[in-house]
C-alpha cells in the first residue's frame, strides 16, 4: 500500500533526477562541441580575418550566461519557474540552430551569444527548491553536480566521434534538439507547484553586500573565474595542437583515444584528494596542491606539445586538477558563507565561472596567431593566470567543517531572539540565522557533533512558548 510518505519521496526522487537531467542535456550541447570548435571555427568564412573571433565565439556563451542568469532567476519568482525555465531552453535552442546553419565566424558567434541568453541554471536550482523538502536539498544539489560532471566528461569523449558522425553542424542541430525534448521533460514529468523564495538556492539583494565584502568568497569567485578562463583558453588551441601539420598528433577522429582514458583515470586519481580534504579535514591543503598541479601541468603543454604521451600526461594532470577543484570549490563556498547567503554566494559564484569561460574565449582568440602556431604563447599565459590564483589560494584560511541545515519554522513562533540564544548552546550548532518571512531557520552545524532531533524539539518548542 502507498502511503502519502511513499508518494512523496517518490515524487521527490523523480523531480531530481528529471531537473538534473535538463541540467545535464543543457551542458551536454555546450560541452560537445568544446573539444572540436576551433578546428571547424577555422574553416568558417571570415575566421581566417578574424582569427580572434573563434576564440571568442567558443566563449561567448559565457557573457551572456553571466548577464541573463541572475535576472532569469528573479523573473521565475515571478511568472513562474516552468515558463522560465520553457523560455530559455527555447532561446538555447534557438541560438544553436543559428549556430548549426552559420557558414560564418560572425554568424556562429552571434549564434554562441544567444545560446548563453538562454540561462536557465538559476531558475532550475530554484525548481529543484520548490520541489524537494529542506531535508533533501543536499541530496539534490549532490545529484545535480554529479550530472554536470558526467555531462562534461561524457561530451569530451563523444565529441570527435559526433563530429565525424554528424559533423559539428549535426552537433549544434543535436543539442537544438536536446534542448526541446528537455522542455517536454519539465511538462511532462516534474509537478507543477508554487514558487517560494529560497535564500538557500536564490540570490537574496539583501545579502549581495555582504557576499562581496567577505575576502574568502572573493577569493573563491577569483579561483572559478581563474580555472574557467584557463580551460577554455586551453581549448581555443588544445584541437589544433593535437592535428597540427607539421606535427601532427593526433587525428580529430582519433581524439576520443586520448580524451577517454584521461578523464576515467583523472576521475580515479582525484577521489583520495576528495577524501583527504573533507574526512581528514585538509581542505585548503588539497585546494593549494590542486591549483600546483594545475600549473604543473600547463607549464608541462608550453615547454613540450609536440608529444602525444607529454600531452596527454599533462591532460591527465590538468583534470586531476580541474576536478578535485570543480568539487571543492562549491564546497567551500557553503563553508564560507553566512546561513541563508548560500543562495546569493552561489549566484555570484557562477557569475564569475560564466565570466571566466568568456575571458578565456578572449584571451585564446587574441594570443593565437593561426599563421605562427604559437600555442606555446597560450599555454604561458594560462600558467600566469594560475600562479597568480596560486598565490592568491596561499592566503585562504582553513575552512570550518560545517554544513548547512535548514529546518521549519512554525508561523506562530514569537521570539526569534531567544530561539538563536538556545540553539546556539546545542553542541554542534556554530551558526543560526532566522527567517520568519521565508518560514525558515538556517543553521550550520558540525555535522558529528549536533543532534538533528534536539535542533527540531528547541524549534518547536519555542513556537509554543
């Protein structure tokens, strides 16, 4: 027999896996081209006059991703998250079919911005909020991290094979196509409820100037801009290094080759740095060590790029890197963030990724000179960016090890005050916010320490005194 319990958590477990997967057929369309894009933007009318186009192009999905996403956010608290999250897959859509027919640089650029516009990220996590108890939203914000990271090895590896299967064109129309089955998914699948705000999963104004002031986020904001910049700029040049014609590597067709077993192996590596960090509490070591190996590896492609094991012991290297700090740095931003900020800490975080992609389209277009295939230039210049994050990462403070627990609260609870005074005295309870317009108290505790039901008995307790 079904009980209203059962029906919810199977409710709950279909919405996640349903937002995750929009979230990952999304990235999937921007992540499979990457590996191919300059090799087939070189061959587009005008690129060869414009060379700094292609590099700009590859990024430019991440300006307009940074201008639109907040603004999509705030506009699904308003006219609801389905129409929000419909009109971006259709704007994505839309933008990757003008990308599909270019027969231009200009004109695939144009098609790239419009691909970002369609910036739905926001107004997802914000579904996902609305949809799942306070209990379960690690959970699936877990669900939908891991996703990402399938969707970006996943799309490294079929990329050639696609490209040759279908050609970069047949791509694009691929992801087009992805993008409207998404849309039935949100319909069909995920249950329509009422928008709620969410300081956990949305950007809160009255807490943008606090997030800017905190030297810790900045400091985090400044790394995913650094890693976003550096892997783009990376693949501006990384295709025509490997098909180079006085050197070649590697065929495209033949990428995959390389590509699979680096990312399988780098996957591998990175889980003891993930377990050090987090059970041992060397969280700052391993992100220091991680930005070294980043470097390492970088400097490794500019001083030897005409070997296919350098290259791809560097690779391998440079996603042990990209990937302990891709799962870290989410982490730490939660660590360092005051309770009920997470949200607005969050968007301003991924502004700065979206912004970090765009500048490294930018920085690859404007360094790389087809004629002279100076890739070593490019290689240099992303080791710069990355001593100088490395520099800037010595200077963080070792995070505290808590989590954020968000839990009900009652609408007839009185003194706010007193009930911040005495959850504070529960051992395992480092901070509390409360947030009597959201129905909500937001507590970050040391998670073997605080007593989850004794947190709730204080909360309703104080609701009936």
């Amino acid at each position: 027999m079904t009980t209203p319990q059962n029906a919810l958590d199977v409710r709950e477990r279909r919405s996640i896996i349903a937002l995750a997967g929009i979230f990952g057929l999304r990235l999937l369309g921007l992540f499979l081209v990457l590996p191919v894009f300059s090799v087939y933007a070189h061959g587009l009318h005008g690129a060869t006059r414009h060379p700094v186009l292609i590099g700009v192009a590859l990024g430019a999905y991440g300006l307009t991703q940074a201008i639109f996403q907040i603004p999509f956010g705030k506009l699904s608290d308003k006219w609801g998250r389905k129409p929000v999250i419909a009109a971006g897959l259709l704007i994505f859509a839309i933008g990757s079919v003008i990308a599909a027919q270019a027969t231009s640089i200009e004109w695939l650029l144009v098609g790239r911005i419009i691909q970002g516009a369609g910036a739905v990220a926001a107004a997802i996590i914000a579904l996902t909020a609305d949809l799942v108890r306070e209990e379960r939203w690690t959970k699936a914000m877990a669900t939908i991290g891991i996703t990402i990271g399938i969707s970006f090895s996943v799309s490294l590896v079929l990329s050639a094979p696609l490209a040759q299967w279908v050609g970069v064109q047949g791509i694009f129309w691929l992801t087009a196509g992805l993008s409207i089955l998404a849309i039935g998914v949100l319909y069909k699948v995920i249950p329509a409820v009422p928008a709620r705000f969410h300081r956990d999963a949305e950007m809160n104004p009255a807490a943008l100037k606090d997030v800017l002031r905190n030297p810790n986020l900045l400091r985090l904001d400044f790394g995913i801009f650094s890693l976003h910049t550096g892997l783009t700029a990376l693949f501006v040049v990384l295709p025509l290094v490997l098909i180079d014609p006085q050197h070649p590597l590697l065929s495209e067709a033949d990428q995959w080759m390389l590509y699979l077993p680096v990312m399988l192996l780098s996957f591998v590596a990175m889980v003891p740095f993930i377990i050090v960090g987090e059970a041992k509490h060397r969280l700052r070591e391993v992100f220091v060590l991680a930005i070294a190996v980043l470097l390492a590896a970088v400097i490794w492609m500019a001083l030897s790029n005409h070997s296919i094991w350098s290259i791809a012991t560097a690779l391998f290297l440079f996603f042990v890197g990209f990937n302990v700090l891709e799962a870290s740095l989410p982490s730490l931003v939660a660590k360092f963030c005051h309770p009920g900020a997470k949200g607005t800490a969050t968007g301003v975080y991924t502004t700065a990724e979206f912004l970090g992609a765009f500048s490294g389209g930018l920085l690859g277009g404007l360094l790389y000179l087809p004629d002279q295939h100076n890739y070593s230039d490019v290689f240099w210049a992303i080791a710069a960016i990355y001593l100088i994050w490395l520099i800037v990462a010595l200077t963080m403070q070792q995070p505290r090890y808590v989590a954020t627990r968000i839990f009900p609260l009652p609408p007839d609870s009185q003194d706010n005050t007193q009930l911040t005074r005495q959850l504070l005295q529960l051992p395992g309870v480092v901070e509390v916010a409360v947030f009597p317009d959201e129905g909500a108290v937001y507590c970050k505790v040391e998670s073997k320490i605080y007593d989850d039901e004794r947190v709730r008995s204080v909360i309703r307790y104080a609701s009936q005194t």
